[in-house]
C-alpha cells in the first residue's frame, strides 16, 4: 500500500502544477487582453483616489488582479496555520474561504454601483420572467453569471452542508434576492429584475458543478468513517 501511495504520488502532484501554471497562464492572458482599459485607471488607483478608481469597472478589476498575490499570501497563511494545528484539508478550506471574498465581493461591489440618477430616480421593479434577457446583451448576461460564480464554485468545498445542487440554487437566488432589494431600497438608479435573479443563481450552479469533483469528496467523508459500535445492553 505504501508502494501504490508512493507512486501516486507524483501524478497528483504534477497535475496540481499543472493546474496552477493554467491558472496563471490565463491571468496573464485576461491581463494582457484588458491590459489598455486596466492602464487607463491604473495613475487613479496607483494614487490611492477613490474617484476614477473604486468608482469604475476598471478600476475594481484593476486592483482585484493587483490584490491576488495577497490573496495567495493569505491562503498560504491559512493553510499553515490550520495544518500546524493538526487539521484536515487545510488548503482546500483556505483556499476556499480566501476564494469566497476574492472572487465575489469585486463583482458586488459593481453590482452596487450607483447609475447616474442615484438617489433621484425611483426604483423600478421587473417582475416578467425572461423579458429582460434580451436587453441584457451578451456582456450583461457574463457579468450576471460571474456575480456568484466564486460563491457556487468554493462554498461547498468550504461548507459540507451546501455540498448539493439545490441549495447553491437556493444559496446564489436568496443572495441575489438580497443585492436586488437593495439597489431597490438605495435607489441605485439600477433595474431590480427576476432575469438577474435567475442568471446570478444559474452561475452559481454552473460554477458549484465545475466543483463538484471536490465538494462531493468533502460531503461524503463523513460515511467513510467507521460507526463506533453499540454497546451491549445491560
């Protein structure tokens, strides 16, 4: 058993390198595509100003991509300390929990992006299923899917209890529902629609399929265990 375990050893290790460097090869690559938009904001962003930076969709995904070595950095932290510790798949959870926030607190924060009539214009409510699919276009509808993608994909790698298709249903609407009502509320100058609703919970979905090599693993190691045997009455 050993022997088997040592052989296996190499190939999952050369597949995780070869994971990561994928990874990397298509940051570098989206970095070099928006490379030109990213540059425009970049002075703003450099200078610590709000205004032309944090206030544009350049600008956020400019400083998601400069934030990812830290994001690593905290993973790494993370992980080291969970294994220091004594516990079990301590990459997986960190880089699940780190994954979470990374990857979907930039896509809220656009979300919530005050419109130009902010705080003047009413707020209007699209009850009609699939009517605003159409003017969405197709950039509206990848941005919709991305919202909670980051939440579909690591939440149940994190958290055994969402490890099923239905509840990341439930888990990416009911947050959806939530960013909805609150453009509504702050009066965002934005369209609280039931299209966005279902396109947010439908990449939430997509991204926890992705996933479910893993998560599937995580939610069922519990059976795996050994049930402690009955003690003998009396």
């Amino acid at each position: 058993m050993n022997h088997n375990a040592s052989l296996s050893a190499p190939p999952r290790r050369t597949r995780r390198i070869a994971l990561f460097s994928l990874a990397i090869l298509g940051i570098a690559s989206a970095t070099f595509v928006v490379r030109r938009p990213l540059m425009m904001s970049a002075p703003m962003c450099m200078a610590g100003r709000w205004h032309g930076c944090f206030d544009t969709f350049n600008g956020v995904v400019l400083m998601t991509l400069v934030t990812l070595p830290l994001a690593a950095l905290v993973v790494w932290a993370l992980a080291r300390s969970r294994r220091a510790a004594g516990g079990t798949s301590a990459w997986r959870m960190s880089l699940a929990e780190v994954g979470m926030v990374h990857g979907t607190v930039p896509f809220l924060w656009l979300t919530m992006m005050p419109g130009a009539g902010a705080g003047t214009v009413p707020g209007r409510v699209s009850l009609v299923p699939l009517r605003d699919l159409l003017t969405m276009g197709p950039l509206g509808i990848i941005g919709n899917l991305l919202i909670f993608a980051a939440l579909g994909f690591f939440a149940p790698m994190r958290f055994a209890a969402l490890a099923s298709v239905p509840r990341i249903l439930a888990l990416g609407a009911g947050c959806s529902v939530l960013v909805e009502t609150a453009q509504y509320v702050l009066r965002l100058d934005r369209v609280s629609s039931v299209d966005d609703v279902l396109v947010n919970a439908a990449g939430a979905v997509l991204a926890a399929l992705a996933s479910r090599r893993w998560w599937r693993t995580t939610a069922e190691a519990p059976s795996d265990q050994p049930r402690p045997a009955l003690a003998p009455a009396g």
